[in-house]
C-alpha cells in the first residue's frame, strides 16, 4: 500500500511534468485557446524556426538584452542573449558554423587574431564586426572622499607589482609606494588600497591594457624597452601588484559600490554604468585631467574607455530569420544613436559617422579581416 | 571549546582510574568529598555544554533572523510598484500614414511620439526638447510603448481612437516615490531633476501615479528594465528542471541504494562503487556542467539552453544525496522486520518492497526532498549548458530555451540599476518560499506515513 503511495506520488509528477510540455502552450499568450494536438503542433514548428542566439561578453549583456527585448516587441522574433563572457563566447561562437552554434557573440575587446584563427579553422567564415559604442572605466571613490586628479602614471606606479627605480634608471625594484603622496604630491595624503575586478573580468583585462600601460609608456625608460622588447614591457606593464594594496574585488560591481561607501579611504575600478547609477554614492576620479563623464568619454578625452563590439555570422543571415534585422536595430539611430535607449542604460554612443559605417557593413554584410 | 576541555576530562579519567582501584569502597566513592567534587564538575561541565548548545542554536537563529529581515526589508517593496494611467490618441498619421492596417507593420510603429504626446497632455507648457526628454523619462519608455504596441497589433481597428492605458512609471520615479532616491541629495548626484520632482507629485496630488500591487513582477518574463521585469519564465523554468531531475534521479538513486544495500554481493567491487557514489556527492556541481556539456551537448547534440538537458545534469547532481539518504533510511529498519517477512516464506525480493521499503520511505522522501532543493539552488552547473541567459518568453517544453530562478537572481544582482536590488531581495524570498513549501510537503508526508506505521 505505502510502496503504491510512493510510486503513485511519482507517477503524479511524471504526468504533470508531461502536461506541463504539452499544454504549456496555454500559458503563452498568443495561443490561449489551442487544443493540446494544436500545442504540440505548433511546438514542432518552434523547434524548426530557430531563435537567435546570442552568447558572450557579461558588459555588453545589458545592452544585447534590451535591443533583444525592443527587437521581439516590435518583430516577434525570439531572442536568447547569454552572459559566458567575452573569451566564453568566441569560443562558443567559432565552435563551429552548423545552425545549432551560436549566431552572435558580444564582446568587450576585439576578436584576438588567436580566435579569429580558431574560427576560420572550425569553418565560420565571413565574420561580421559592429562596433557598438564606448564603455569608460572609471575610477571612482565615495563621495564625500578627497576627489582624486590622477595621471595615467600614477595609477601604472601605485598598482604595478614592479616599478622603475627613477623615469631614467629601468632597473626594476618591488614596488616601494604605500601612499598617494608618495607618488604624486597633488594627490590626497591616503594610503593606496584599491578594489578592482578580479582576473576573470574583462574589465580587468582593459583596465590593465589601457591604464596600466598607458601609464608605463610615459616612463622614458620603460618607453625604450617597449621599442626594444614588448614582451617584456608587457610583463612588467601588466602585472598588478600582489601586497594587499590591490584587493580583486567579485565579479558584482554593486558590491564594490558598497565598498566605497562604507571605506571612504579606498578606490574602486569599475565600469561607467555603475558609476552613472551611483552618482548620489560616489564620484569619478579624473584621469589625466579628464571627467569620466559621457562627453569625455564618446570624444575620447577620457582615456580609459575600450570599445564595445558583437560579431556577426554571415553564413547564418538568412538561416536564422531576423538575425540581420536584429543587427539593424541594434545599430539604429533609435538604439544606439545619441538619445538612443541604449544611452540611456549607460552605452557611450559612436560618432554619427562611426555608425553609419557599421551601419553600412551590417546591411551589405560586409566580413572583416584581422 | 574541546581544546577547553580536553585536559579537564584526562585528569577526570585519571581519577577515575584511581579510584576504581578499590571498588568495593562503594559508600566513600559516592559521598566523599572528592566524589561530590565530582559531581559538581560533572554538573558544570554539562551545565556549560547547554549553555554552548543554546547559544548555537541563538547564533543561527540570530543569522537567520538577519538574513530574512534584510531580504524582507529590502524585497517587500517590490511587490508594489507605482501605476501612472495615460490618455493615448492612436493617430494614424504616425501608427499607419498609408492606412493599410497591416498587423506587422503596425507593431514596428513609432510608438514614442504617442506616448511623448500624451505625457505632454499631462502637464501644461512643456515646449523646450530637454523638457519633453525629461518628462518622457518618467514613464516606462519600453513599458508604455510596448503595452500600446501589442494592443494595436492584436487590434488594428483601434487606431484613431484614444485609448486608456495604466502603465508602470519609470524605475526611477518608483524609486524617488518609494524613498530609495533622497531628495535632499544635491540636484547634480540625483537621477532625478527637481523639476521631475515637481511634476512627479503633482502627477500623485492628481492621482495620475498610484502605488498598485505588482502583478508584472510575478507574471512577467524576464526584463532588461526592471519596472518590466518578472519571475514567471524563471519560475517555469526551475519547476521543469526540478521535473526532469527528479523523474531521473528518485528511481535511479533509490533503486541503486536498494540493489547495493539488500542484492548486491558485498566484494570490492561493490565496495568501489559505493566510495565512488560517496564521492559523487561532493564533487563540486560545476564539474555536472562540465559533463554535461561535454556529453549531452557536443555528443549527443542536444539543444542549448533546454531545461531537458538542464534536469539531466541535475540528477546526477541529486542522485548520490537521494542514494546516501534511501541507504541510511534503509540500514535504520529493524532487521527484525526482514527476518520475520523471510521466516513466514516471502522471498528476498518481497521482503525488502513490502515490508522494509514502506518503512523506510518517510526517510527516502526527506532524501529526497532535500537533494531537490540542493538541485533548485544551483547556478553552476547552468552556466556551462547555456542556461544562465536572458529569456523573454515562458516556456512551453522542456526543449525550448529557459532560465532558472537562482540564475535570475545572479543576474539582477549584477545590474547597475538601483530598482534591481528590491527585485532581487524579492525574487530571493520567493525562492526561499518555494524552498519551505518543498521542506514542509516533505515533513507532511513524512508524518502521514509514519502514522500509518
């Protein structure tokens, strides 16, 4: 009797999981009234009209997600937009070119010459590059904190793991600052300590590559090594120092605003969305000079911003209905233009000549080369 | 604390020894004073032992306390969200100047100018551009058009008319109204201009803006705005996971734990595999992803995304708790039971399903019931099949894409916006709700079959 209540608990789930595939389309709005024969019809006919999908870079997700959700109001074509990040995503998206892989992947930097080589070997040929706008990485500090006015050099000499012993004489010593004033007399009398995204992050990857060596590039010496030996230059431009005075911050910006808040001695490095949501919180430390402000950042005035892309298959243009359509909005003057609803979320705009370039490439389907 | 101890319960066993040496003493060893001595470390010691049990107990209870205080004074305002009812006038100039009422092109209408214009009708003498894009900011740009959108398009013969519609007001006229936003922040660091603030409470003074209950929030889809945003999609999604993974993992894992405990021979082979179920359940559930994308995915080619794939990988993250819970259940039924089925002339196998299963099922279900919510609580694992996404549609099989509830909450509490953070606390007690409904369902049936015992 027990045994047959267990199994019958059992049975009891498998049959509503059963209902819960055949009729959910019940619960979609569009077919209230379908007979169950109906529903499953018609959830064959999903199967075989693909959606479009989209994978990559967890910082362009915001904005692939309401150009996927503007883009289904107005079309009804589904898409499903996931956050694996950039390097996730060019692997998932040159995996290969059969309909079941991905038909867009966002990213945060441009395609390395390592995964567009990837692509080309797995057959994905024809890649199409949309660059979509800006995104500044700010370094910001709580509010009611001494502002900070920060040379590119600074921030390479208060975070490298190794540093210069003077501009002329590159013999490299650990590196000796503990104070702001120890490197620049201009910034405020506070010990360094700093929350940054952590390794994983491409945030960090673009902090790294634009402020770090921007920074190191203004040392004359490390400048001649640079000529002489990139990869070295590489090295002792990319490596963040390891003695606590740089802390890696999760991957939840919301959290290292938190931070700030409650530690008005420290600075965070995160992005411009964060900082434009925040403003009642913390302020933006300029960097040479410059406000991380919308301006500063579209014009390039500030110089800690990257470039925000997605890549496009050609192959899959027509093979995926509304995958050209979707690049159109996402590269109309409605989404991505100057007052577009994208700004609004936080995305620095390009240029009106910068789009219609992109513009132009995503309606004659023009491939990029590396 | 044993540290504490340690030394205390040596010299006591010391003692002990001494003092055992002439046990026929017996009158001594229980009133000397050494004795009472005794005694009252004994006491102290258990006495302290409670002490440190209660305030364990105190300690989680605190924790817990905190927590839902937290999430619960975050999240309570999401259920409600502010409503502003607008007059739009459908002029077919702007939806269809060239009057053909053709569904599809009127969905791809500009619907912003409709909504911009009755905003405008709100409030008098708003002329300049920047006016016009400050009070448009105070509707749900994305909400209103699209509400007005759909109804036009499933009824091409409302344009011209002027329809009535209640839509959500912006996340941030939400959040000034909700007391999220300060208004005594200076103008410049608010999201919110004075001026908006004027015309926000002359809006509630005329009872155009009005707190509502939130319905979106628990049957809309997932949004990027997160006025828009709810967890329907997210919620059918986690219960067609929780499906797939019991249908798999409740038969597998109980029969596994029958066959190994009553049939199977007990040589080293057996004894390989049960350290290897063992194991199982303490591989970190990132691995099942790594697996299943290895298996189901690339190998045998099934769709991304799918809750199928999804409940698959989460049985097998289920299955080693429902294993190791239905053997301990199992182990903890009197032989006596078995020996008397066997002694009357049942076979082995009649023995264990009629007599021992029964018995031990209020334990297999607690088992089981607890590797469910292990399996409703994973992230990881999503991620390597492609269900961490953003899905805009509930859906209707388990081989459509779909997210998960604990997947959403990752993912708005990663958003820059501050309305996220009252939608994510509310969308956690919602999963912590359907996690006590889960553990009471399980302490439910648990008693309704040990009275029948």
């Amino acid at each position: 009797m027990k045994m047959f209540k267990i199994a019958s608990a059992y049975a009891l789930t498998v049959s509503l999981t059963a209902l819960l595939t055949a009729c959910g389309g019940n619960t979609n709005t569009q077919s209230s009234t379908e007979t169950q024969s109906n529903a499953i019809e018609s959830a064959k006919v999903d199967t075989r009209v693909k959606d479009i999908r989209i994978v990559g870079s967890s910082t362009v997700y915001p904005f692939s997600t309401k150009v996927a959700q503007e883009f289904g109001n107005k079309t009804g074509f589904k898409v499903v937009v996931e956050s694996t990040g950039s390097g996730g995503g060019h692997k998932l998206f040159c995996d290969g070119n059969g309909p079941e892989t991905a038909d867009v992947t966002n990213s945060s930097r441009r395609q390395k010459k390592s995964e567009f080589e990837m692509c080309t070997e797995n057959g994905v040929e024809g890649v199409i590059e949309v660059k979509i706008g800006y995104d500044g990485i700010v370094i910001a500090n709580a509010i009611d904190a001494a502002p900070i006015d920060m040379r590119l050099k600074d921030i390479y000499l208060a975070f490298a793991k190794q540093v210069p012993v003077s501009d002329t004489d590159c013999t490299l010593q650990p590196n000796p600052y503990t104070n702001w004033q120890d490197i620049n007399p201009d910034l405020p009398p506070q010990t360094i300590e700093a929350y940054g995204p952590p390794p994983t992050s491409g945030t960090r990857d673009a902090f790294v590559e634009i402020a770090m060596e921007g920074g190191a590039k203004t040392i004359p010496c490390l400048a001649v090594l640079r000529k002489n030996d990139k990869k070295a230059f590489g090295n002792i431009a990319h490596t963040l120092r390891e003695d606590g005075k740089w802390i890696d911050g999760g991957e939840n910006d919301n959290a290292l605003v938190q931070t700030l808040v409650n530690t008005p001695s420290a600075i965070g490095v995160f992005g411009y969305s964060f900082l434009d949501q925040n403003t009642d919180k913390i302020k933006g430390g300029y960097v040479d000079g410059a406000e991380p402000s919308f301006e500063n950042i579209s014009s390039g005035v500030y110089p800690v911003s990257r470039s925000l892309y997605f890549y496009l298959k050609k192959d899959h243009v027509g093979k995926t209905p509304g995958l050209q359509e979707y690049a159109l909005e996402f590269t109309s003057e409605e989404a991505s233009g100057p007052g577009g609803y994208l700004e609004d979320i936080g995305l620095v705009p390009l240029t009106d000549a910068e789009r219609a370039k992109v513009r132009a490439d995503v309606e004659n389907l023009r491939a990029y080369s590396q | 604390m044993s540290q504490i101890e340690n030394p205390e319960t040596k010299s006591k066993k010391k003692k002990n020894r001494k003092s055992g040496k002439k046990p026929h003493k017996m009158t001594s060893l229980h009133n000397s004073e050494a004795a009472l001595l005794r005694l009252k470390k004994r006491r102290a010691k258990e006495g302290r032992f409670i002490l440190w049990g209660r305030l364990a107990i105190g300690f989680a209870v605190a924790s817990l306390m905190w927590l839902l205080f937290s999430l619960v004074g975050t999240g309570y305002t999401a259920f409600t969200q502010h409503f502003i009812t607008l007059d739009v006038k459908l002029e077919a100039s702007i939806l269809d100047p060239t009057d053909i009422r053709d569904p599809e092109k009127l969905r791809a209408a500009n619907y912003r100018r409709l909504i911009q214009t009755s905003m405008q009708a709100q409030i008098e003498g708003v002329t300049d551009r920047k006016e016009k894009r400050a009070l448009f900011n105070l509707v749900s740009a994305s909400g209103a058009t699209n509400y007005v959108r759909q109804k036009v398009y499933k009824n091409p013969n409302l344009v011209g008319q002027t329809l009535t519609v209640t839509v959500p007001t912006s996340d941030e006229v939400d959040q000034l109204l909700k007391g999220y936003i300060d208004r005594e922040t200076p103008e410049a660091r608010r999201k919110v201009s004075n001026q908006q603030i004027e015309w926000i409470d002359e809006l509630v003074d005329r009872g155009v803006i009005k707190p509502k209950f939130n319905t979106i929030f628990f049957t809309g889809t997932d949004s990027r705005d997160p006025e828009l945003a709810g967890i329907a999609s997210a919620v059918v999604g986690s219960l067609m996971l929780l499906s797939v993974a019991f249908i798999l993992a409740f038969p597998i894992g109980v029969g596994a734990a029958i066959y190994l405990d009553e049939f199977a021979p007990k040589n080293k082979w057996t004894d390989l595999i049960e350290i290897n179920i063992n194991n199982l359940a303490a591989v970190p559930s990132i691995v099942f992803g790594l697996l299943g994308l290895a298996v189901f995915l690339n190998f045998f080619g099934m769709p991304r995304s799918a809750p199928l794939v999804g409940g698959m990988v989460l049985a097998l993250r289920a299955f080693p708790t429902i294993t190791i819970a239905t053997r301990a259940a199992l182990r903890s039924v009197s032989p006596s039971i078995t020996n008397g089925a066997l002694s009357v002339g049942a076979s082995h196998v009649q023995a264990v399903f009629h007599h021992k299963l029964p018995l031990a099922a209020p334990g297999i279900l607690t088992g089981t019931i607890i590797g469910m919510a292990q399996v409703l609580g994973e992230t990881a694992p999503l991620l390597m099949i492609g269900m961490v996404a953003f899905v805009t549609e509930i859906p209707t099989s388990v081989m459509e894409p779909a997210s998960a509830l604990p997947v959403q909450i990752f993912l708005w509490s990663d958003s820059a916006e501050r309305a996220w953070s009252e939608r994510t606390s509310a969308a956690i007690i919602i999963l912590l709700l359907v996690l006590i409904t889960m553990n009471g369902f399980a302490i439910w049936l648990r008693n309704k079959l040990e009275k029948r015992r």
